[in-house]
C-alpha cells in the first residue's frame, strides 16, 4: 500500500516501495529543500509529469557509478585530449536545468522537468546542495548535468548535449573531479544503455540504501563548487 505523504509524514521504509511500477514508494507532499534532502538521503527521489500528483520512486535495481571505473571509449579519449570545450562548475545552474527540460528527440509530450521541479532544484542550488556540471563552447553552452551532492554521494538528475558528445564530456569531468574529491558514487537513478557504456551497473536496491545511508554522512565540498575549482 503506498503511503500519502502529508504535511508533517516523512517516508516510509524502501522495502514498501511497489515492485510495479518499479519502485514507486510514496505519493504527495513537496519539494522542499527538507523533503528533498530527506528523501535522498534514503536514496528516493522524486519523477512525475505536470499532470500527476508528486510522486517518489527507489527502484530495484539502481544503476550507479564508481566515478574511478568510468569508461572512456578510444573516440572520446581523443576529444578529451583535443578539447576545444571550457568546463565549469555551477557557473549556470538554472540555464542547465532549464536546457535538461528542454524535449529530445523522439520525445513525446512534456519534460518531467516541469516549472516546480525546476524552482525546487534551483533552491536546492543555492543553498549548495545541487550542483551544474557545464560544457561551453565559445561562450554558448552546449552540454552539461545537474544533481544533489550529500557527504560523499553524487545524486544525477539529468543531462543534455546540443552537440555530439557534449553531455558524456559532462559526466567524464564530473567522475574524475569527483574521484579527486573522494567522492565514491554517483547515483544513475535507472538503466539506460548510454550510462551502461560508459562503466554504470546495477546494484540492488539494499545495497544502495546501505551505501547511501554511509556516504551522506562523510564530508564532501559543500556550498557553490566554483570555488573549488
């Protein structure tokens, strides 16, 4: 039975989280800075389009990533060495998100990146839990991901790419800043073929939620990370 998340209600256990659709475990409440952090910090998350109610998932199983196992093909490797790219942190948080919500190709209907989402994500930006990760070219942004950071543990949200290759740049200078850092997982959310290309693979749900709960909890780079860089 799913559980309707009132005002003052905070999640339930993941092990209540439906099988079909897969990991779908909680219905309602908001996107407050405080839920959302709660939320992952239990490794939920929330996905839902402009007509639903909000709705908060932890599938089994989840797809992450070692930021030091990510995969670099020979034809990537050589654009990364001939980068005609800048790369920035959090240089433009809200127009990266705003490009994530933009339709792809072949995609029907709106973006599940809808205007809360958007406002949601850009407060959990400045108040430095949510982070950019940007490729500019010539003073236009062409590729880029967002997510939350806590502790030690990068949740992804989504990325884009208005030329080839840009959004894999993205992921790559994330991984090996986040490598440098000490970080030790970036979050996938759910299987795709891209992601498995490039070093992601699926772990179970207990064992996600058991990494999650020790990660959060160890120090990370905290605030606006265009400072660090």
């Amino acid at each position: 039975m799913l559980t309707w998340l009132e005002e003052e209600r905070d999640f339930p256990p993941l092990e209540q989280a439906l099988d079909e659709p897969n990991g779908l475990i909680a219905i309602g409440g908001d996107l407050s800075v405080d839920r959302l952090l709660s939320a992952y910090s239990r490794g939920i998350f929330p996905w839902f389009m402009a007509n639903q109610p909000i709705l908060w998932w932890s599938p089994n199983p989840r797809m992450v990533l070692l930021p030091q196992e990510i995969r670099i093909t020979r034809s990537l490797a050589k654009t990364l060495r001939h980068l005609p790219y800048q790369i920035f942190l959090d240089k433009d948080f809200e127009k990266v998100i705003c490009a994530c919500a933009q339709p792809r190709k072949n995609q029907d209907g709106e973006s599940w990146i809808t205007p809360d989402m958007i406002d949601a994500y850009i407060a959990l930006f400045r108040q430095g839990y949510a982070h950019s990760v940007e490729v500019w070219l010539d003073g236009v942004l062409v590729g880029g991901l967002y997510g939350v950071a806590l502790g030690t543990m990068f949740f992804g949200e989504s990325m884009f790419s208005s030329i080839r290759d840009a959004s894999k740049i993205a992921l790559v200078a994330l991984a090996r800043q986040l490598d440098q850092w000490g970080y030790k997982l970036i979050d996938c959310q759910v299987p795709s073929h891209h992601l498995s290309s490039m070093g992601a693979k699926l772990i179970s749900r207990r064992e996600f939620a058991n990494q999650v709960a020790q990660l959060v909890k160890l120090p990370g780079k905290t605030g606006y990370w265009g400072n660090y860089g």
